[in-house]
C-alpha cells in the first residue's frame, strides 16, 4: 500500500557517498551536542524535505508491517501501538510542513509586484 508512495518525484532524495545524512527529527537535529560539534553539512531545502519523506515512508511502512504480523500472531501489541504510534507522528508533520508551506506560497502570490 505505502509503496505507491515511493513514486512521487518531487521528493527524489540523492544518497551521500558514505551513506550518513542527517537526522530528520527536529530534536536531534537541533538539540544533539554532536550536530552542534560537528562540521556543518550543505544541503538543499529539497534534500531534507525528501530525507524526512522518506523517513515517514519508512515509518509508515513499518506501521504496516507490524499490523500484518500482528494479525499473523508473530508481534505482541505493544510493538503494533508504538510502530503505529511513530507513523501517526509522522504523517501529522508532514501534512503541518505541507500547510506551512502552502501557505507561505499563497503569501507569496499574494504580494504585489
């Protein structure tokens, strides 16, 4: 099901030669001792927005997975509630970054030239 979602071309995320990237939450991105110490990385707008695309694909596809193995017997329900708990989280962020940014490009059409 979430596997449709992979095909959206808007977020094309380009992989680093050594694999790291950075974090997509706001907490270790922000707040982590090691980002503040660590050389600062140039990315694109872009980029991060379709790092943290994937991260909630990810989620949500863990989420998905979880039901299933839940339905199966295989996962207790505690791991279904948390998987399914992150990717709710997820998913209510990048819906508040897509309204953040809906609006401010209905603010931008608006302005006079």
């Amino acid at each position: 099901m979430i596997d449709a979602i992979n095909s959206v071309g808007a977020f094309s995320v380009t992989k680093e030669a050594e694999g790291t990237r950075l974090a997509s939450s706001s907490s270790s991105v922000f707040g982590s001792a090691a980002a503040a110490t660590a050389a600062p990385q140039s990315q694109s707008f872009s980029a991060i927005l379709g790092d943290m695309a994937t991260d909630a694909i990810g989620a949500m596809k863990k989420a998905e997975g979880a039901s299933i193995d839940s339905i199966r017997g295989t996962t207790n329900t505690r791991e279904v509630v948390d998987a399914v708990m992150n990717a709710e989280q997820s998913l209510q962020t990048a819906i508040a970054i897509r309204d953040k940014v809906v609006t401010a490009y209905l603010e931008i059409a608006r302005m006079q030239i």
